[in-house]
C-alpha cells in the first residue's frame, strides 16, 4: 500500500492516483483568468449603459424604429453583463467555491455557451477579415471605433477568461466528473432511443447549417438573403462544428471510447449544449416578437423551428451529460479527497481496486 492508501499491482507498480486538487500553479491561472474575464466585460457593460443612456435621452440608430425597443434590448445585455462580471469574479475568488451549485453551474452554462464557441469564429473572422466594420450605437447609426474595439475586447475577454477559469474551476469543484479517462468507469446507460433522437436532432440541424455556410439560399428569406454574407456563414458554419462536436462528446462518454483523457468530451459536451441552448434561447423571442422592426435571415417559420431544435438538443444533451457524469464522492469537507483509478484488469483477475467512494 502506498502513502495515498492505494494497492501496489502484483507487478510492484503503484495504482494511478489522482487528487482533487489541481495546485498552487492552476490555482493562480484561474484566478488571473477570472478576474481578466470580469474586466473584459466590463469595458462591453460601459459601452452598454452609455447606448441605454443615450436611448432614454432619444437618441436611437434609424434602424430601430421603436426607440423603447433600442433599449430594452440594450439594458437585457446590461443585465447579462452584470451576471457575467460576477461570474468571472465567482470563477476567481474563494467566495466562489461557497456558491450554491445551481446558479452556478446554470449561469456558467449560458455564458461559456454563448462566448467559448465564439473563439474559432473570432480568431478565423480576424484572419479573413469578416466582421469588420461599425455598428448600431445609441449616438448615432455607426458606432464609434472606440466603442467596438470595447465589445470586441469584452466578448474576446470574457470567452478566453472562461474557456481558461471555468474548466479549472469545475475540476476543483466536481473532480468526479473530469479525473481520469474515458472507460474507467463503467459506460453510463442514458437509453438508446434517447441517443438516437439526439443523434437525429443534431444531424438535422448540423446538415441545414453547413449547407446554409456552404451558400445554400433554400429555407433563406429573399429579402434578407444580404444577412447570408461571409460572415453570416462563418457565424452558422461554426455552430454545425460546435454541435457535431458536443455529440461525439456525447457518444464518447456513452460507448466509454476512445480513452481519453475524461475532461475533454465532458467540457466539449458542456460547451456545446451550452452553445445550442443560448443562442436559441436568445433569437427564439427576436423570431417571434420581432422587435425594433427585425427580420431573421431565414423564413420566420424555419427560423422559429429551428431555434426550438435546438433548445430541445441542448436539453437532451445537458441530461445526457449529467447522468453520465459519476456521482461526486461522499466526504466531509472538501479539498482533501483523493481518487484511486484501477488499473485495466484481464478477465478473471481478481486483484486491483474499485475508485474509492
């Protein structure tokens, strides 16, 4: 037996032993990445109020044609900004550990789903040169450079921030769930009719969004074909790879293969449900409300319908996830608990341990 209480293999080689504990240098990483990510997003919330400030005072972009919708719209983003600078600070601060699970694990959710896949996108949009160019402000139709090199830096802030702090966080929070590899334990039964209807919606959804980046026009509203840019296509090329990703992340963790490292397909997992329930939980009202005068890209009908698929995967997804993921391990306290992974055994081998409870 060695120093952690695990059992020497009859070969005289130690059990793996892997703790909850990240160290003092991941420690640090996840503080300096959470409060960069709660400053980022401060420099966005500055440009917000000032826009919400400047509608209350009438001033509103020609684009919007109801001043009361300009900002409402713009103190929604205030409020998600505020809830997204406290979670950066949650991610950083030892308060942040104290935070019941819920709220946390919820808000963590929709914000790494709306940012984290926002990566690829920004870093490829830069390289090609998309997305350039001003924006609707509250002082006028072209926004300051200013004012966009602020919400660039808050979105790029805030998704860097998270996709550093938040895995980090988690591993320290809920080590069951991310230590070891893939096979290591038993693969979770999560029902195979529910896999297939989840493999379906995301199939669906992947195919209408790749033929839709590849420049497909069918199911595209002729008058807002315009929306359907270089841009546009990146934006929805990038959401069919996020939601392909998070189902081989599923299918990963329910086959209990390939092994690999078990936090890689639990974060890609959470992040791409996170991704198909934000956003679609975010243009679900603009299709449906239309406010300010807005149109989508697509036909109202597919639009609605789509958004609808992929609240429905996201859920599917994020329950899917959930009960593969081991129950967290009995203790009191916490910090101090340490996790014995087996070794593979041929069959017939009655030597070796279970993980500790």
């Amino acid at each position: 037996m060695n120093e952690n209480g695990s059992d020497a293999s009859a070969s005289g080689t130690a059990t793996p032993v892997e703790t909850d504990r990240v160290g003092a240098k991941w420690t640090a990483v996840r503080v300096v990445a959470g409060y960069g990510a709660a400053l980022s997003l401060s420099l966005y919330l500055l440009v917000k109020v000032i826009w919400v400030t400047a509608g209350l005072l009438g001033s509103t972009p020609s684009t919007f044609t109801e001043g009361d919708d300009w900002v409402l719209l713009n103190a929604v983003t205030v409020v998600m900004s505020v809830v997204g600078i406290v979670l950066g600070l949650a991610l950083a601060q030892r308060w942040g550990r104290r935070v019941p699970a819920p709220p946390v694990v919820f808000f963590a959710w929709m914000a790494a789903g709306f940012l984290v896949p926002m990566i690829p996108y920004m870093l490829l949009s830069a390289v090609l040169g998309g997305g350039a160019g001003g924006g609707d402000s509250g002082g006028g139709d072209a926004a300051p450079s200013w004012e966009m090199a602020f919400i660039g830096i808050g979105f790029g802030g805030m998704a860097l921030g998270l996709a550093i702090a938040l895995p980090v966080y988690m591993r320290e929070r809920w080590p069951a769930a991310f230590l070891g590899r893939v096979g290591d334990h038993r693969p979770a039964l999560l029902g195979r009719s529910r896999l297939r209807a989840l493999y379906v919606l995301i199939a669906a959804l992947a195919l209408l969004w790749t033929y839709w980046a590849a420049g497909g026009t069918l199911g595209i509203d002729p008058a807002h074909r315009d929306m359907m840019n270089a841009d546009g296509r990146l934006l929805i090329g990038n959401s069919a790879l996020w939601a392909v990703l998070g189902a081989a992340a599923i299918r990963t963790v329910a086959a209990g293969r390939p092994r690999m490292p078990r936090w890689i397909p639990m974060a890609v997992a959470f992040v791409s449900s996170g991704s198909l329930f934000a956003w679609a939980a975010w243009k679900l009202p603009w299709a449906l409300f239309r406010p300010g005068g807005y149109a989508p890209a697509e036909h109202p009908v597919l639009s609605v319908v789509q958004h609808g698929l992929s609240i429905a995967a996201a859920i599917m997804m994020v329950a899917a996830l959930l009960k593969a993921a081991p129950a967290p391990p009995g203790r009191k306290g916490g910090g101090e608990h340490v996790v014995t992974w087996p070794r593979r055994r041929s069959p017939g081998s009655s030597t070796g341990r279970r993980p500790s409870p």
